[in-house]
C-alpha cells in the first residue's frame, strides 16, 4: 500500500475509535486534547470526520473554541461542520463568529451561519442578518429570513418587510410569516401591500400575519383582499378581520358575503360574529332572510354562540349589568 494511503488508513481508523469511544470514556478532557491534534492534519475529510465527534463532545470551553477557530479553516466542508456545531449546542459566545460567517465564500456555509444566529435567537446579530438578505443565494435569503423571524426583535421587522419584495415567492411568505411571529405595528404597512402580491400564497400569508397583529388600520387593505380570485386569500382575510374585531369591516364583509362560496363563506359569517355589535347583527339576520340552507344554518351556528348588545327598543330603566340575560329568582 502506498505510504499516503496507508498513513490515511491509519488516521481514518483512529478518528473512528475515538468517535465510538466518546460516549464510553470517562474522562472526555482526553478525548477534546486528542482531536485537537488531529483535527489540524492535511486531509480534509479526516478533519471532517474529527469536527463530527468534536460536536458530540460535552460542551467544554475548549470545544467551543476550536469550533470558532474552525470557521476560518481552509477546507468548506470543516466550517460549515463547526458552524452547525455551534448552532446545535446554542453558544452565546458564537454571535460575532457566526456574524462573519454570513460573508464566507460558500453558500452552504453562510446558510448555515444563518440558521446558527436564529438558534442563538441573539438581537445582536439583526443587523448582520438583515445585510445578508441581499446575498445571492435564495436559500441563504430564506434562512435569514427564518432566522430574523426566531429572535422575535423588533430591530427585525423593517428588515423582515424589505424582504417582501424579495424575487422569491417562497421567500416573500417566509417574510410575512415571520412577521406575524413578531406582531409588531410597524410591519402592517408592508403587508397590506402584500395582499396584492403576484403569488396569492403570499397574499395569503400576509392576511394571516395581519390577523395576528390585530391593528385597525390593516381593515382597508383586508376588506379589499375579500374580493381576491383566490379564495384562501378571502378565507384568510375574512379570519383577520375577525380577530381584529372593527366595526369598520362590516359593510366590507356583508358585501363580499353575497359572492362568496364554501369555506370562505363561513369565514365571513364567523368573523361578523366575531365583531359583535348592532350591524353585525342586523347584517346576519339580512343575510338569514335570504340565502341558501347552508349559509343560513351557518348564520343560526354563529347567533347561538355569541352574545349580542342588540336590543329592539330602548328600556326606560337599562341595566348596568352588561349581560342582558336576567338570572332566575330562587324559589
């Protein structure tokens, strides 16, 4: 056997004794001491396979920084494997390193730089995350993006917004999906504007993350998007504007009720119960007057399970009891 082959023979068996005998060995400050002796011999993938045990070692603090160290080595392969390292174990020490590692030379090691940072779920690195969102690769852009979405900052969301108008769809819906994590006001201008996007699963994605914000001024937008072609897009709007629970959506939901059909049908139906009040009221019962059986029956489902101000005429005495219901006297 040639004396290079033999000597990676040799290398390679004893990278696979140590990785069998991590597990079993009492004192692993031996077994880190090791590796870190061989982690540094010329062939790449024995490195490789020595950053794989390194990674399932008790996270001693020289672990921690041989991973970083190994950021910066030559061969791809070894840094992406510390950088996944680092983000499996979550070491806050690794924020600035995993920063840096966002502007490596290779896409699948800055992807997982990204994936590393929403792990750490640390607001300081936001701003290196939002640089990366113009990198060239949509998978690096959609790990940032998720990423930005887990640390749930909202230094995250003027980012999260640009990247609306990223020129991927997938992308665009990872963006309004993560901003609804957020919840932030800030971000409900960017996404009425996404409920016209070209691809009605952002649309989509972007109602049901307004529904989540809950703000008043995302009505507008909302009621629009009641009369989209794509009937999720209805559904989703529809659900929003329940939960946001403005009187303002009513005449907006009654008007898109005449057209609606199957689920977004009783979505709207839903959200006007969900809204309460005098012209929800009145608007269900104008659409019980005529209407097929199913919309009817679902109109009589809504009425039952929700509790109405509406009253048919004043009383000379009200009650200050906001439950119109009179509880029986006891005998």
């Amino acid at each position: 056997m040639h004396e290079m082959e033999l000597a990676r023979h040799e290398l390679e068996q004893a990278t696979e004794r140590h990785q069998a005998n991590l597990h079993r060995l009492a004192d692993d400050r031996l077994v880190v001491e090791d590796l870190r002796l061989r982690v540094h011999e010329e062939m790449a993938r024995v490195r490789v396979q020595a950053r794989v045990a390194i990674d399932h070692a008790p996270l001693d603090p020289r672990v921690v920084e041989l991973l970083i160290e190994s950021l910066s080595d030559d061969d791809a392969g070894v840094r992406e494997r510390a950088v996944q390292g680092l983000g499996r174990n979550q070491v806050p020490a690794a924020a600035g390193p995993l920063a840096e590692a966002l502007r490596d030379t290779e896409a699948g090691v800055r992807a997982e730089a990204a994936w590393a940072l929403g792990r750490l779920r640390d607001p300081t690195a936001v701003a290196a995350l939002g640089v990366a969102l113009d990198d060239p690769e949509p998978r690096v852009r959609a790990e940032v993006v998720q990423a930005l979405g887990r640390i749930r900052d909202t230094a995250a969301v003027e980012p999260l917004v640009a990247a609306l108008a990223d020129s991927e769809p997938h992308i665009r819906r990872e963006a309004a999906e993560a901003l609804g994590k957020l919840r932030d006001v800030g971000a409900v201008d960017g996404l009425v504007a996404a409920l016209t996007d070209s691809d009605p699963s952002v649309a989509r994605h972007a109602a049901e993350a307004l529904g989540q914000i809950r703000d008043a001024a995302a009505v507008e937008g909302l009621v629009a998007a009641l009369g989209h072609q794509d009937s999720h897009v209805v559904e989703a709007s529809a659900e929003a504007l329940g939960r946001i629970r403005s009187e303002e959506a009513v005449d907006g939901l009654t008007a898109a009720l005449r057209n609606a059909e199957g689920v977004a049908v009783q979505q709207i139906i839903q959200a006007l119960g969900r809204i309460g009040g005098d012209r929800s009221l009145e608007a269900l019962i104008g659409v019980a007057d005529d209407a097929s059986p199913a919309v009817r029956q679902a109109v009589i489902e809504t009425l039952s399970h929700q509790r109405w101000s509406h009253r048919i005429a004043p009383r000379p005495n009200p009650r200050t009891d906001p439950d119109p219901v009179v509880a029986p006297t006891p005998d």
